[in-house]
C-alpha cells in the first residue's frame, strides 16, 4: 500500500509538515516522487516512520535518530525488542508512582496509615531505577556488585529529613563550585568548601568513604562524558576544575 504525505500524516497521527521536514533532513525520504510531483510513501517507509516515532517517544534527538537507522547494521526487530524493554520500564515507574498516590489519597481519607518513608518510596525507586540504566555498567567495574547494592539500599531506607538533606547538598555542590571557579583557584578557600560539601553529599550514598575512592570518582566526571555534561552545566570545565579541587582536598 502506498501513501501520499497527507494520508501517512493522518495514519501516523502526525503533521504534513513534520514528514516534510523528515525528508529535508534525510531521515526519512519518501519512496518516489510521482509525475504530479507528490511524495510516495510504501510499506518499508511505513515502518522506518513508526520506529522514528518510538525513539522520539523515549527522547531521542533526530540528529542520534538518523544516525542510528541509516547505520548499515541497524536491525529493525531488534531496536523494538529494545523499545519494548524501555516502555515495560517506563510502565513500571508508572505504576510505582500510581500505587504512591493511591496510598497518599486512601491516606488523606483516613482509611490507611502512611509512613513518611513510603510517601517517597516511588519517587527513590524511580532514580535508583533512573541511575541504573545511567550509569550501572560503569560503576559496579568501578567499585564492585557489593558497593553498589549496599549503597542503593541504603539511599531507599533514607529518612524524609536524610533525602532533604542530600538534595539540598546537590544543589549547593553547584551554587558553591560556580563561585569557586570565579576564583580561579581550586587550592582556594571556596573550592575546597565545595569539595568538602561534595564530600557530605557522597556520605549520604556511600557506606563508607575513602579519599582514594572519592579521588577516583572526581576523575571519572572528566573521563565520561555523561557526568561531565552534569557539571559542565554551571559553565564548561566545571567538571575539570571541581576534578582539581577534589584532588587537592583529598591528597
């Protein structure tokens, strides 16, 4: 079956105007162009289209889009066994979230009792859960099976006073290592109050700490380029720069 842009545009659900600009872009040209001048789509477009739809769905830019469906190794069947797999992830933060708010509301009625910690025991399933598609691989070679169940666990048996706590860390690791990096210095006074404050942050994760394995984890923020892009966002080098201070702070 064949279709003009206007009948996949509806099919898909999409705009006349999206499939054009797929076919500028080269991640989606139309099978032929007929005498009139119309753009053609067949079935093979048909499906190229739906898998572009499910990597725009899990937040993929068009730019890695087309990179990864013109690759010549691209195995269709494959990349929706991966699909798959995200959206039953996806389905199980849901529910995880749903089941917290059922309880919150069966709590406000009166009819169950909630502890504060199972008032956020979705939200730290869903970023230990988040965190381990991250960044699982790297770190159990990094610190071990052990050290990495040891430390989710105890984030979940956190205190809703302990998870105030670290968020509020996180946000001053940021605050004070841009003011640092004003500075210039990251011997001086401010950088090493934010490789200290980076220091109580980890505490909270970690069983137990060592300045070799806080040494470490700074020059893993430099070497992949995930954590340094999280850094990197107070102003480029931050991540370089808190690298140093932690190195100095740990020496």
């Amino acid at each position: 079956m064949e279709y003009t842009v206007q009948s996949l545009a509806r099919l898909a659900g999409i705009s006349t105007r999206t499939l054009r600009y797929y076919d500028e872009i080269g991640i989606l040209k139309p099978a032929r162009i007929n005498s009139s001048g119309y753009r053609i789509y067949g079935q093979t477009q048909v499906d190229t289209l739906q898998q572009i739809l499910f990597f725009r769905e899990l937040g993929l830019e068009l730019n890695s889009i087309k990179e990864i469906i013109t690759d010549p190794t691209f195995d269709g069947t494959n990349a929706l066994r991966e699909h798959l797999q995200k959206l039953l992830e996806k389905r199980n933060q849901l529910d995880l979230l749903i089941e917290n708010v059922n309880k919150t509301i069966a709590s406000k009625e009166g009819r169950i009792t909630m502890s504060n910690k199972e008032k956020f025991e979705g939200f730290k399933k869903k970023m230990v859960e988040d965190n381990e598609k991250k960044y699982g691989e790297e770190i159990r070679q990094k610190y071990g099976e052990d050290t990495v169940k040891k430390s989710n666990e105890k984030f979940m048996n956190m205190s809703q006073e302990d998870y105030e706590k670290v968020t509020r860390l996180a946000e001053q690791v940021l605050e004070t290592l841009e003011q640092a990096m004003a500075t210039g210095d990251p011997a001086g006074e401010l950088a090493q109050q934010t490789a200290d404050l980076h220091k109580q942050w980890l505490c909270f994760y970690w069983n137990e700490y060592s300045k070799e394995a806080h040494a470490g984890l700074a020059q893993m923020y430099v070497d992949d380029e995930r954590f340094t892009a999280y850094y990197d966002k107070v102003q480029p080098g931050a991540a370089e720069f808190l690298r140093d201070a932690i190195l100095i702070y740990t020496r």
